[in-house]
C-alpha cells in the first residue's frame, strides 16, 4: 500500500492474514496491535514502543484494509 493510504485508528491486513491495528503515526512511525484472524483472541501490542516500525516499513507489509473486527478475514467481506 501507499504511505498516505496509511491512517490510525484503521485496520490492514498482511499476505499472512495478519491483521494490524494502528494506534499512532508520529515521525515517520507507526504503532500498531495485531492479531491473527485465524486465531481467536485479543489484539496486543506488536512490538515495543520504542521499536515502532518506519511507516514505509508498514505500508509494504499490509496488502489491504479490512475492518477493525476480530472475526474479519480477508475476502469475506467482514
């Protein structure tokens, strides 16, 4: 995806149907939770706060954005 496409508070999921929350952008950052839709639980913390990835890190990672709902897989339309 494009950097600019790239917004808090929405949701995106990898090739890996990893799906990513992001809960800030600053610097050049993003801070996000995940959770694997193929694995019932909760969304938690992906890295340390002080490890946050670039945002062009991020926007290559994440393929789509998907709805912010833990049963939400890719393709099925939520």
């Amino acid at each position: 995806m494009q950097t600019n496409e790239i917004k808090t508070g929405r949701c995106y999921a990898t090739a890996e149907n990893q799906h990513r929350k992001v809960t800030r952008i600053d610097g050049g950052k993003v801070w996000y939770e995940t959770y694997r839709a193929d694995v019932p639980g909760t969304w938690k913390p992906a890295h340390a706060a002080d490890a946050a990835p670039s945002l062009d890190a991020f926007a290559a990672e994440v393929t789509q954005e998907v709805p912010c709902v833990e049963n939400a897989r890719v393709g099925t339309g939520g």
